[in-house]
C-alpha cells in the first residue's frame, strides 16, 4: 500500500512539474504578444496622429477650393 501510495505521489509531482512548464511557456508566450500588440498600437496611433494632421490640412485645402469655385461661379 505505501510503495502505491509513493508512486502515485511520485506521478503526480511529475504530472505537475509538466503543467507547470506548460504554464510557464503560456505566460513568456503571452508577455511575447503582449509586447507585440503594445508596439503594434503604438505605431497606430502615431499614424492616426500624424494622419490627423494630414486631414486638417486636406479639409482646409477643400475649403480653400470651394471658395475658389464659389467665387468663380459668381
């Protein structure tokens, strides 16, 4: 009985060694990502920064033009 009882504790301290080293690479995998997706949104926002710039400049040139074509039609 003692001999099955060490056995079995001696499966399952393996069992868990394994499913911690699972849960240790699940983890190094997700701060992976999580660094990936922080970079990524980093690099959207300065688009979206540097877009918005862009836009006001385009939305005054369409109201420059309109007031051109406004004018001209008068």
């Amino acid at each position: 009985m003692f001999k099955e009882l060490k056995a079995d504790a001696i499966e399952s301290e393996e069992v868990n060694r394994k499913q911690i080293k699972k849960l240790e690479d699940t983890v190094v995998q997700l701060e992976e990502k999580s660094g990936k997706a922080t970079q990524e949104l980093k690099s959207l926002k300065y688009e979206v920064d540097t877009a918005g710039f862009d836009v006001d400049i385009l939305k005054r040139e369409i109201l420059v033009a309109h007031r051109v074509l406004v004018q001209e039609t008068l």
